[in-house]
C-alpha cells in the first residue's frame, strides 16, 4: 500500500509535462549510479576499442619486446587471471544495472498507464458535455420560436 500511495504522488509531481526518467534517477543511490556507469562504460565502443588495443600491446610486450624477460609468458596465465577477475566484477554490475532498468520501464509502463486511465475518463467527460449540448440545441431547435 504505501508503494502505491508513494506512486500516486509521484505522479502528481510529474504531471503533464513531467520528466519520469528525472524522477526515477533522483532516487538511485551512489552504487546504483556507479553500477549504471560501469555498465555504460563497460558497453561503449571507447572501450572496446581500448581493451582492444591493451590486449594487443599485453600480447607484443610479452612476446616481441620483452621475449627474453616477458612477466607473463604465452599463454598469459596473468592476463587471464586478470581478465577472468574483471570478468566476475563486471558481470554482477551489468545484471544489477539491466534490473534496474526493467524496473524503470515498469514505472513507465505504470505511468503511462495511469495517463491513459486520466485522458480516457476526462475523453468520456467530454462526450458526456457533447451530448448534452447535443441534447439541449435539439431541444431548442425544436422550441417555436417566439416574437418579441
């Protein structure tokens, strides 16, 4: 009940022309937006492009420039460890923001219901009023009309 009553006044302070992403957002906390950020990161082509590159140069340093010395010889057993670390981190941070998300498009989809509940009941008020003009200008038009 009290998810309810705070979703009702969270749509009056949207109102018509309110802004539910702002609304939503205001509410994250500081790891919920860390999680948000990671996950956009994470997924952008900057970082693919750049993960790219420090795989390749990983790859030279240990086997053409420091052939002799590399610190991680081929088949990099570090990187991998390294990569299936990022990779358990990066995994729950992404699953936290796409739940996040789902949650947002829930609101959403329960504003957008509760705008079209408003606009159909305010839509039959105003047949309602056109009926009865309709109603009433019939009236009068059937009425003799009389001389002053």
């Amino acid at each position: 009940m009290n998810a309810a009553i705070r979703f009702l006044a969270d749509l009056r302070r949207i109102g018509a022309g309110g802004d539910p992403h702002a609304l939503f957002d205001e509410r994250l906390t500081f790891g919920q937006k860390l999680a948000d950020r990671v996950a956009t990161v994470g997924g952008s082509w900057g970082f693919i492009i750049g993960f790219g590159v420090f795989l390749g140069a990983w790859a030279i340093l240990n086997t053409v420039i420091l052939a002799a010395h590399a610190f991680d010889p081929f088949p990099f057993i570090f990187l991998n460890l390294m990569l299936s670390m990022l990779a358990a981190l990066q995994a729950p941070v992404i699953m936290m923001s796409q739940n996040r998300q789902a949650a947002k498009d829930r609101f959403e989809a329960r504003l957008d219901y509760e705008t079209n509940q408003r606009a159909e009941t305010q839509i039959e008020a105003l047949h309602d009023k056109i009926d009865t003009l309709r109603e009433e200008l019939a009236r009068l038009a059937a009425q003799p009309m009389g001389r002053s």
